[in-house]
C-alpha cells in the first residue's frame, strides 16, 4: 500500500512539474538548449507580482467605464450574455450554415491544400545533420556558458572603469580648471593691491619732492 501511495504521489509530482514548465513557458517564451523553459523572473517589487497587476487593471477597467459610456455597456452586456464573447471550437459546425455554405469555405481554402502539401515533402528533402556536429555543439555549450560569463565580467569592469573615469575628470574639473581659475583670480586680485600701493607711494613722493 505504501509503495502504491509513493508511485501515485511521484506521478502526481511529475505532472506538476509538467504543467509548471508549461506555465513558465507561457510566461517567458524562452528555453535553454535542452528544451527545459527557463524559469520566470522573480518580480522586483511586491507591486510587480501578479496579483497586483490584475488589481490594477481591473481597478483601470473600472476607471474606464466610469468615464467612457461604450466601454460601461461592453461590460454590462458580456455580464447579460457572456456567450457572445465565447470562441466557436474550431470543431464545432455552426448550426446555421447549410451545406453550400459550408462548401465554399471549403473552396476559398483549396488553394492553399497543394502548398501546404508541397511545404511537407521538403521537409522530406531536407538532410538531415550529422549527429557528431550535434555532440560537439551539445559539448560547446559549457565553453560558450564560461564564455558568457567572461564577458559579463568584462562588462562590469568595463562599467566600473567608466565610473571611475567619470570621478577622475570630474575631479581635474574641480581641482584643475576650477582651482587653477581660483588661483588666477586671487593673484590678479592681489597685483591690483600692489599696483594701487605702488602708485599711492609714487603719488606721495611726488607731492614731498614739491615740497621741498
């Protein structure tokens, strides 16, 4: 009994798995070379999951139908006949089409009968690859990860190297141009002073040399 209960629960842990890949498939639209979908991105924020994005676009679909009269009777006639806005099965046969009806669909299809056809026997016409160029790209693939890795590495340092770039000719901004400009200025400023002192004393002695 026990190992019938453990086949049944790995069987129905199996399963979830499958339709948890599916899931992440539908989600991402990407796989990695095995087949296996890649799993989803966690969502940065809390604001970001999912349930707060169906929230906001229902609290944004209300909104709308508040300002917008068409969206408001959209709404309330999907809620009187849902059916409406129900897909046909692509199986299912309408009932109100008769038989010449249902015949010309067919006709403006015919058409497309002998490319789809043709479309199939290339495909038998294709070679098919060899399976040693296989193996050595299955084999690469740990290379081409390692690779991959490298260079994101080398594009942090390159990222940290324009930072640290940016720091150091804001830093010969400030201190050369700003400073040395600084400096100038007081130097002139000072001249000026010596200048005015200068000539005041040039002035004085002028005035003591009339006197005498």
């Amino acid at each position: 009994m026990t190992l019938e209960n453990d086949t049944i629960a790995g069987a129905t842990l199996e399963l979830l798995e499958v339709r948890l890949r599916r899931l992440e498939y539908l989600l991402t639209g990407d796989a990695n070379w095995t087949g296996h979908p890649k799993a989803a991105p966690k969502p940065d924020t809390l604001d970001d999951t999912v349930a707060r994005r169906l929230a906001r676009l229902e609290a944004g679909l209300e909104k709308l139908s508040k300002e917008v009269p068409a969206v408001h009777d959209v709404l309330q006639l999907h809620d009187r006949f849902p059916e409406l806005f129900r897909s046909p099965s692509p199986n299912q046969i309408p009932a109100g089409l008769t038989v010449q009806n249902l015949a010309s669909i067919v006709l403006s299809y015919a058409s497309a009968f002998p490319e789809t056809a043709s479309r199939l026997t290339s495909l038998n016409d294709l070679p098919v690859p060899d399976a040693k160029l296989s193996t050595g790209l299955i084999e690469l693939q740990p290379r081409l990860d390692r690779l991959a890795e490298v260079q994101e590495e080398q594009a942090k340092e390159v990222s940290e190297l324009r930072t640290r770039s940016a720091k150091v000719l804001q830093r010969w901004y400030e201190v050369g141009l700003l400073g040395s400009g600084e400096c100038w200025a007081e130097w002139e400023a000072r001249l000026e002073d010596v200048d005015r002192e200068v000539k005041r004393e040039e002035v004085a002695r002028e005035k003591r040399a009339k006197m005498l």
